[in-house]
C-alpha cells in the first residue's frame, strides 16, 4: 500500500508538470504519456452530505485541495483517541492546501448526539454527516473504523487506508503521515 501512495504520489507530481506530449519516466512506468498514467489513477467516488452547519458538500466542492478524510463514528473509542492528533495536525497545515473532512457513519437516529459531540469535542475542519442509509461506507469498502483517506487535487484516490494521526509508538503525531501530506503540499 505504501509503495501504491509512493508512485501515486511520484505520478501525480510529474503529471502536472508534463507537457501533453512529453514522455515521462516513473518507477515500473516507462516512456507513457500523460493521457496514459491517468488511466492508471483510481478515482474516489462521489458523495455530498450535509455539514454540522447544514450546508450540502459533495466531494466535488472539496476539489482544488489535498483531502485528508476521517471516517468515524461518535460511539467509537479508537476514533475519540485520534482527535487530539487531529487537531493538532489540523493546525499545522492550517494555511496550506491540505483540508481536513471528517465524515460520521452513525446511525441516522444519531445526528444529534454527533452534531452534540463536535460542538463539545470543538472539531474543525469540515464535518459531515453520511448516516447509515447511504452508499458511503460500500463505495469506499469501509468495513471497520476509524478509517483514513488521502483524496489528492483533483479527486484522485491516493490512499484508501492512509495512516491514522497518530503514532501508536509515540502517542503523537505520525510522522509517516506528515511527511506525505508534506510531499502531496509540496
């Protein structure tokens, strides 16, 4: 998976400073155009729901940023433990291109007690309410959480299970994770 986030990462760098007609050589990826290592990029599907402040979002209104995506759920204790690794990541790339969306699973009957919870636990970046009675979780094949998701720029999934925020060795941030939300800001 690592070695996936890598060469998506070398593409998508190299790609958007390639002329149309320049040959590119990338790792296992030689002399393809541009047109032909987009065909190897994965896309994230599609959604919108409604934010903590009722606003609809769809993931096209997110696009232009480097997405890193929570998905959670308010009765999940190792989701609660990754809040303040969050925050604190949160800050430090407060004024960069990486935006922070964290998107609740719990069941519908539940909006309450989530909106209850990020206006107590103080949550930012965008929050998004998806419930259960979506397609969400099956489009993304979320079988358990809390689950992470690197989206580049343009929609591309870079990461389906990105690192969490934080260490589990050191109970701070996770290094791994800074440094390719580093060279995805770059």
């Amino acid at each position: 998976m690592r070695l996936r986030i890598l060469c998506l990462l070398t593409v998508s760098l190299f790609f958007v400073q390639c002329e149309k007609t320049e040959k590119i050589e990338i790792g296992a990826i030689t002399e393809k155009t541009p047109e032909e290592i987009a065909s190897y990029v994965e896309y994230a599907p599609s959604f919108q729901f409604n934010s903590i402040e009722g606003e609809a979002i769809s993931l096209e209104d997110l696009k232009g940023k480097i997405l890193y995506v929570d998905i959670w759920a308010t009765w999940c204790r190792p989701c609660l433990q990754q809040l303040p690794a969050m925050k604190e990541l949160e800050q430090k790339y407060r004024d960069t291109n990486v935006q922070f969306v964290s998107i609740s699973v719990d069941q519908d009957r539940d909006k309450a007690k989530w909106e209850k919870m990020v206006k107590e636990k103080e949550m930012e970046g965008v929050q998004l309410f998806a419930g259960k009675s979506t397609s969400f979780s099956a489009d993304y094949k979320v079988n358990s959480i809390p689950r992470f998701l690197i989206i580049g720029k343009n929609g591309e999934l870079i990461d389906d299970n990105a690192p969490r925020p934080m260490s589990h060795l050191t109970g701070g941030i996770n290094e791994e994770l800074v440094q390719i939300l580093d060279k995805l800001n770059s």
